[in-house]
C-alpha cells in the first residue's frame, strides 16, 4: 500500500498535469508513491480509480495515514468520498495555483481539504488552509540548453534561422491574437525569423483561429507565422531547446510554465504581466514583462530580447535551477506531507 497517492484524472495533458508530472519524478525515489488516474510522462504506470481507493482502506506501513495529493475539482470530490464516506485513514492535499476567486463549488471542496499549498502568495489570497506557498518548479533534466541552438532550429525544418513561439491553448484567454499582432509587427524587422503558434484551438475556438489565420495571410506574412498545432509533451523539450524566444501574453494566467521551461532551455522569455511572469524575468535580466494586450510593447522587447539570446542564455539556465526547480518544488510539498504525517 502506497504512503502516498497523485491524482490525474484529466486524459488531456495540460499545465497542471506537466506540472504534476515535473513534481511526481522527483518524489519517486523518497516516497512508496501511486499514480492514479491517468497516465504521465516518464512517470510511474497509474493505478485506476477503484485500485487506489481499495489500496487506501488500510494505513500503510509506518504511517498513521496515506496522503492523496489532488488538482482538480473530480480529484478532490474522489479523495473526500473515500476519506468521508468510506472513512478511510487518508488526508488530503491540494496545489492552488488561481490567483483569483474559486467559484463556488471548488471553493466548497477546498474547504475541506486537509492542507493547501499554494503556488504564490497572491494565489494563497484565495484559499484556506493554506500550509505552504511553494511556486512550481521546472525539470531541469528534462528542458535544458541545446549544444547547437542553430542546429537544432534548422532540424526542426520550420524555416528561417530563428524561432519564437507561444504555445497553449488556442483562445482569448491565452492572448494568441495579441502574440499575432506582435509578430505582424515584428517580422518585418527580422527577416530571419520564424513564428509558431503551438497548440490546439478546438471546438467553439476553431473560429477564432481561423480569423488569426486569415490575419496573417492578409499581411504576407502566411509562411513565416505557423500554425503548426499541439507539439506532444515528449517532444516540447526539443522544440523549446531550439528557440531563440518565447513570447506568452494571456488575458490571464494562473501560474503559466511555459516561460520557465524556455529558462531552463537557456531561452528568454517575453510575457504579459499576469502568472508569475515578474517573478521568473529576474528583475527583467532574463525577462521582459509588457501590460496585458500590449502587443506593441511585446514586439519591441521581443527584438531587443532577439539581439541578446546568447549573452542571456548562461543567466536563464541558471534562474531556473536555482530558483524553480522542480526539486525545490518537491522539498517544499515535502515539508507539507511531513507536518501532517507528525500530527
């Protein structure tokens, strides 16, 4: 029986399971650790749902309780129905990262979680229970610098001799019509660069989309603005290695990782202000962060972040190690799980 059970119960991969999965790779080695729900990267084979709650009826060796660490409204509903109905001896943690106002229901759930960590003091504002802020971290095994930046570009067969992306969900919300008109701004100043919008827009967005792409053929610019779709996990490390920059500009972000896995790829970032964005630019050494919408301000600091990729490479690296590892993620849930398995 495991000490300690990680819900993912979203087949999508998303940034809260990356985040997840950057977490459960270091915890394997220092816990007798259950995935449960849905597969994740380079982590352990999961547990179904009915496994793990039968696993948890009993304590598990030297432990007065198994701890379920939840993300998600359905994980969280699943760790209290086993805690609460079928009064099994487990405790439940859950990560917040929304830096804003649970609606209702979540806030009713979390309320009644055992310990929250948060991942910044703003996101703590919004939840009780609050045990520890811990901002996520970043596998630094896995995102790291390329040998030959220009090599692993070009192997890449996008075109041009330099890559920007922003990469998520293809929404408003995501900002990826301010990242357009940044690059229609920008490109013509760089002829030597390519732009990718990576991710998948889907369902009531495949308009807003389409209306981007419409945009960007209009302005000439069709071959050197791509659309080139969701990039599986397993092969963002080699896409992000190979960038010169990230660009992300949503309306709102939660946390947002994307720029601090470019950081650990040796890659600047320029980003809107929202996320923990301030956070990771460094005091704007690694960095630069723009008021939300501001594409114009986004095009500008995107060239001067251009000319100075390689000076600023060494520095982003290092940011992310010492900084938003994903170790130093784990040490501070650590914390967490060793206050509540003492009491």
């Amino acid at each position: 029986m495991a000490e300690l059970y990680v819900t993912n119960y979203n087949a999508n991969f998303t940034g809260v399971s990356a985040t997840a999965a950057n977490v459960v790779r270091q915890q394997v080695g220092r816990y007798d650790l259950a995935l449960v729900g849905e597969p994740l990267p380079g982590c352990p084979a999961p547990l179904s749902r009915a496994q793990a709650h039968a696993a948890s009826r009993s304590a598990p060796d030297g432990k007065p309780f198994a701890i379920w660490h939840v993300r998600r409204n359905p994980e969280m509903r699943s760790a209290l129905w086993l805690r609460d109905v079928r009064r099994a001896p487990v405790r439940i943690v859950f990560t917040s990262a929304a830096q804003r106002l649970h609606s209702a229901y979540p806030r009713w759930l979390i309320r009644r979680m055992d310990a929250v960590i948060a991942t910044t003091d703003e996101a703590a504002g919004f939840v009780p229970h609050v045990r520890a802020v811990v901002p996520h971290g970043v596998d630094t095994q896995v995102f790291a610098p390329a040998p030959d930046r220009d090599a692993a570009w070009a192997a890449l067969g996008y075109g041009g001799a330099r890559g920007i992306a922003t990469i998520g969900r293809v929404r408003p919300e995501k900002g990826t019509d301010v990242f357009v008109e940044a690059m229609l701004r920008l490109l013509p100043q760089v002829p030597d660069v390519t732009a990718l919008v990576v991710g998948r827009a889907g369902g009531k967005h495949e308009a807003f989309e389409d209306g981007l792409k419409a945009k960007v053929a209009a302005a000439g610019l069709a071959d050197r603005l791509l659309f080139v779709g969701e990039v599986a996990a397993d092969r963002l490390p080699v896409l992000m290695r190979a960038l010169s920059l990230v660009v992300q500009l949503p309306r709102y972000e939660g946390y947002g990782m994307v720029p601090l896995e470019g950081l650990a790829s040796g890659v600047p970032f320029v980003g809107s202000r929202t996320g923990y964005f301030e956070a990771f630019s460094a005091q704007g050494t690694v960095g630069r962060v723009v008021p939300l919408e501001d594409a114009a301000g986004a095009a500008a600091c995107a060239r001067q972040m251009l000319e100075q990729t390689e000076d600023i490479a060494p520095n982003a690296r290092a940011v992310a190690e010492a900084q938003f590892s994903a170790k130093r993620e784990a040490d501070g849930i650590d914390a967490v799980y060793q206050a509540l398995w003492s009491t």
